[in-house]
C-alpha cells in the first residue's frame, strides 16, 4: 500500500516547527519507505525537502544529489527553488544547470505550479494576519479560516502533486497555528474576566466591583459584540480574496512537456 499524506505530514512536523535537524531526521527515515511502496511524487517530494534543508545549512554537494534523484522519479516542479531558502541557494552551485535541464514540465502544469506557490505566500501572509489580529481582541468566539480548494485537474507530471501536497500541509499548519492563536486569546479573555470581577462580590476581593472592565459587565458585554463584528468583517473580506483567487485554469495550454523555464 502507498504512503499516504498523514505520513508526510507527520514527518514534516519537525521541519513546519522548525527544527531542521530533527526534521531531516524524520525525512530520512520516511524516504526509504516511500522508495518502497510510493508514490513517485511523494519520493520527488521527500529528495526535494531533503535538498532544501541541505541548501540551508550549505551542503550543496548533498542537496543537488537529492535534487537529482527527485528529477530522476518525474519531480518537476520547476517554481519551488525561487520560493525556498535552500532550493534558491542550489541555484548557484555547481552543477545545477545541468540538474535543472533534465526538468520538463507542461505549460498547464507550469500554470498551477505558478499559482500553488503564490497561494502559498498568501497562506503565510493570511496566518500572520489572523495570529496578529487575536491579540486585539476580546471576544471569545473561533476565528474563521478561509482557504482555497485545491485544484483537481489532471496533472500532466509528478511535481504538481507533491506542490498540492505542500500546499496542503501549509493550510494545515495555518488551521493549527490560527486554534493555537484562538486558545491563548481565549484564556486571557477569561482571566481578564475573572480579574474584572474581582471585588464584585460581597465575599471578598478588591473593592472595586464593576465586573469585566472599567464599565463593568454591559461594556465588556458590547467590546466582546463589537470584536466579534470586526472578526466577522474580516473574515468575509477573506472569504471574498480567497475566492477572487480561486486557481482558474487555462483552456487550451498544452499538456505536452517542454524544457523547464529558469527558477525565478
């Protein structure tokens, strides 16, 4: 039976927390299995992920072997070494030139590959939006997370599907990093209430009784109404630049390999 995506996305967990070594590690130990039983994009994937991390800690020599191993199974995603730190710092080794002419990608391919990878950098700037905006706020409620479907045309090569299933951890990671955000912001809500009422009762405290705020109760009441209102408007102004960046593609690109273009 193939390797699945849970088993990716568990031995990437290292790497999305930023832990490179443990993370290569986990690569390393994944990859003999995917060799084994599949799928080929998922091996592409794994030399490719192996070679980044390789480019990272400037192992040129290790990382352009993975890169070449991931060319060799069909990995063609010829857009991700302008999007990751280590793929970009290959391109200036020796002997990449020659690795990347073996690359040959279709141009509908080439299209979604184009649009994956700025979807990508809208994921990150969207997390960041959302992680920035909890800290405001003083409502209770769960953040709404927008995020686009992935396409669902036919891939002409292996380099899209590993470039779905990156994008595919990148929107998980954000679900889990935007709960994560949620559950801090939800516990200073309510030790800020629980401070608030300090001295609200007859049984003890500062005196100073009013509730939640200087306001007392009605007014936290409205603040929190008023956050959920800004929450929602944010949210449906996301849910409108997801949509309106909905990957659409081209009738009529070919669906024919050509020589890949320069990274960029």
């Amino acid at each position: 039976m193939e390797m699945g995506f849970e088993d990716l996305y568990g031995a990437c967990g290292s790497v999305i927390s930023g832990d490179h070594e443990q993370g290569r590690r986990d690569l390393e130990g994944l990859l003999p299995q995917v060799v084994a039983r599949g799928p080929r994009w998922m091996e592409g994937l794994v030399r490719v992920l192996l070679a980044d991390l390789a480019g990272r800690r400037g192992d040129g020599g290790e990382g352009l072997a993975h890169l070449a191993a991931a060319v060799a199974v069909g990995w063609n995603d010829c857009v991700v070494a302008g999007h990751e730190t280590g793929l970009r710092a290959l391109t200036g080794a020796e002997g990449y030139r020659e690795v990347h002419r073996r690359i040959a990608v279709s141009p509908a391919d080439l299209e979604e590959l184009r649009w994956i990878h700025a979807e990508r950098a809208c994921v990150d700037h969207d997390t960041m939006m959302m992680i920035g905006e909890n800290i405001g706020r003083k409502d209770s409620s769960p953040t709404e997370v927008p995020q686009s479907a992935l396409p669902t045309r036919t891939a002409d090569g292996q380099g899209v599907l590993a470039a779905r299933a990156m994008l595919r951890m990148r929107q998980r990671s954000q679900l889990n990093s935007v709960l994560a955000s949620d559950t801090m912001r939800r516990s200073h809500v309510s030790s800020m209430a629980v401070i608030g009422n300090i001295g609200s009762s007859p049984f003890g405290g500062s005196g100073f009784g009013g509730g939640f705020g200087v306001g007392g109760f009605g007014s936290s009441a409205m603040e929190a109404a008023s956050s959920q209102a800004l929450a929602n408007s944010r949210a449906a102004t996301r849910r409108d630049a997801v949509r309106a960046r909905a990957f659409c593609p081209t009738i009529g690109l070919p669906n024919s390999a050509a020589p890949a273009p320069d990274p960029s």
